[in-house]
C-alpha cells in the first residue's frame, strides 16, 4: 500500500501554523485579559472581530500563492526538472536545509513570543503613544503611525498568517520535491487542524502554558529533517553525476557508484510502495539502502557545526550573563513601563489597566 501522508509536509505545516495560531491566540487572549468588563464587550467583539478579519485575509493571500506556485510548477517546470533532475533535488534540498536551519534555530526562542507580543500590544494600543505621534516633525508620518496603531489588531495577524503561509509554501517546495501531490492534502490538513488545535489550548491556558520544551522538541524534529536533506542532497549530485558518467537513465533506482559506496542493502529500501517504516525514517532522518562516504560523512558534519554553533551561542550567554551578574527577564521595560507575565491574573503594565485606551476600528 503507498504511503499518501507526507509527513515532512505536516511537519512543516504544523510548526508555520502553530506559530501564527499563537499570534491569533495571543490577541484574543489580550483582548480577553484587557477588556474583561462588561462595558467593554461590545469594543472587545469590534477589536476581535479585526484580529479574525486579519488572520482570514493572510490565510486566503497565502492559499491564493500557494495554488499559483502549484499551478506554475506542474505545468512549466516539469520538462525543465525531467532534464536534470538530480541537479534540481540536490539545489532544492540545500535550500531547503539552510532556511529550515536558520528558522529553527530562530525559533527555539519562542518561549518568549506570548511576552514579546503583548509587550507590541501595549505600545500599539497605549493612547498615550499618542501624544508622541502628535509631536512627530512629519505630520503625514504621525498620520500614518496613527492609523497604523489604530488597525493593530488587525495588521498583525494579517502580516503574521502571510508570512507563516508563504514560508510553508517556500519549505514545502524545497522539502517535497520527490514526494507525490497526493500525499500532501491529508498531510496538509492535519497540521492545519492540530496548529490551530495548539493555538486554542493556548487561548484557554492564557499565561499558564509553557511553550518552550514544545518548540524545542518540534525544532529538533525539522534539524532532523534538515540533516536528512543533506544527506539526500549529496546523494542526488552524486547520482546524477554517475549516471552521466553511465548514461543510465536519471530515475533509475539502485545505481550507485562503487568507488565511494559505503554500503548498499537490498532490504530497507524507503522508495518501494511498501516500505512502511523505512520510508517513516527515510521523511524524518533521511534514511536510504544506499550510501556513500559523501553522503554518511555531510550528514556527520551538518550535526557537528549545529553542534558547535549552540555551544558557541550558550557560552556566548553564560559569559553575558556572568559579566553582568544576573540573568536578564524575558521581558524588561523601563522603569514604570515594565510589562508582566505570566502570572496567571493577566498581563498589564505597572500603571494599571485603567490607564490603557484603546482606539477601536
């Protein structure tokens, strides 16, 4: 039975959802903490109902390109990927590494996101911004930071659902290059599905979910897959260059060059229909029943310099943090402008929430 269930697809489209459900959940979730008083309900359904206008719009935008680049692909790329196949999977695939890396690496702070963007929603909807606006030497770019701060709720989500949707569509082109269509749809719904799921645990948890071992556990996941596509992006340079050199045909399983062959196992091939958990391994740590020098020895190396670098950057924080004494909060402000987290009675400043006006759409 074939595998139709892509899974570095719901990898990848479970993490960019997770991300921006957070954002949503996050502004509800603010609105709910900030505007708890009956008076307020009917100016917390106006300002909610611009965080559902956003995030609606970023996801459409996205599907809308997403669709686009299916369309072009299959229909002017497919003789151009037929010529040189091997070449167009190897390029993909470092691509594919080095973005999935560099977010990766990015994201393993988002432990902080719930702090960093209500600490962004108090300066965007603190009236008393205003009067700094109103004092600006340009009076047209007081207008439009104005306007700016007074559709925030509804340009944040937007900005957040398009940048999430074009990245997935970016890393799924670079990661699914050798995996059938239809084993996307079901991949594809599934992270939506269980993102949002994690984004409406967040929403009723408020500030009592932890998020970090979560982020660090599905980073680790795509590190896997990124070392994976080392591995596999050696493979495709070195095939395509052996079947130049034996003018064997460019999808022909099995042909490998003896001169670098580490080994070459007629069992555990990931490609057959029946696979099973081979090709499970073959989607996450980029297992093959064929193997060079070339391709065991990128694979080594791509794990020894992420090592490096993470020890790299927690020395560089320990020193940081020995220099100056004591550990520095997720979130700090100035003096009486400090903002607080996480406390489990909602997140204000020091000046109180009867204090903070906010202009609605």
């Amino acid at each position: 039975m074939t595998l139709s269930f892509s899974l570095p697809t719901f990898f990848i489209i479970f993490r960019e959802t997770t991300e921006a459900a957070i954002i949503v959940s996050v502004l509800l979730s603010f609105l709910s903490q900030v505007l708890s008083e009956p008076k307020d309900q009917a100016l917390r359904q106006r300002l909610a109902r611009q965080v559902w206008a956003g995030t609606v719009l970023g996801l459409v935008v996205s599907l809308i390109i997403g669709a686009g680049y299916i369309v072009v692909w299959n229909l002017y790329a497919t003789n151009l990927w037929a010529a040189s196949e091997g070449i167009w999977v190897g390029c993909f695939s470092f691509v594919a590494v080095l973005m999935i890396t560099v977010m990766g690496l990015a994201m393993l702070r988002t432990n902080q996101m719930q702090a960093k963007w209500k600490t962004k929603l108090f300066k965007a909807l603190d009236e008393d911004n205003h009067n700094q606006i109103s004092n600006s030497n340009s009076k047209g770019a007081g207008r439009f930071a104005y306007q700016s701060r007074k559709y925030a709720l509804f340009l944040l989500p937007l900005v957040t659902v398009l940048r999430e949707g074009l990245e997935a569509v970016v890393f799924i082109g670079g990661v699914t290059f050798n995996e059938e269509w239809e084993a996307m749809p079901l991949a594809i719904v599934a992270g939506v599905a269980l993102g949002w799921l994690v984004g409406f645990a967040i929403y009723r948890g408020g500030n009592h979910m932890r998020l970090h071992r979560f982020f660090v556990g599905s980073t680790c996941l795509l590190l896997l897959i990124a070392a994976g596509l080392v591995a596999k992006g050696i493979a495709a340079f070195e095939s395509d260059r052996w079947n130049r050199l034996t003018n064997a045909q460019g999808d022909d399983d099995g042909t490998y060059d003896p001169r670098v062959n580490l080994w070459a196992l007629k069992c555990c091939d990931p490609k057959k229909p029946d696979a099973g958990w081979w090709g499970v391994a073959n989607a996450l740590v980029g297992w093959s029943n064929i193997a060079s020098y070339w391709t065991v020895g990128s694979y080594i190396i791509y794990w020894g310099l992420l090592s490096a670098w993470l020890f790299r950057l927690d020395a560089k924080r320990q020193t940081k943090a020995a220099i100056s004494g004591e550990q520095r909060p997720l979130l700090h402000g100035e003096g009486s402008d400090a903002v607080a987290t996480g406390s489990g009675e909602g997140s204000s400043n020091s000046r109180g929430n009867n204090d903070l006006e906010i202009t609605p759409a």
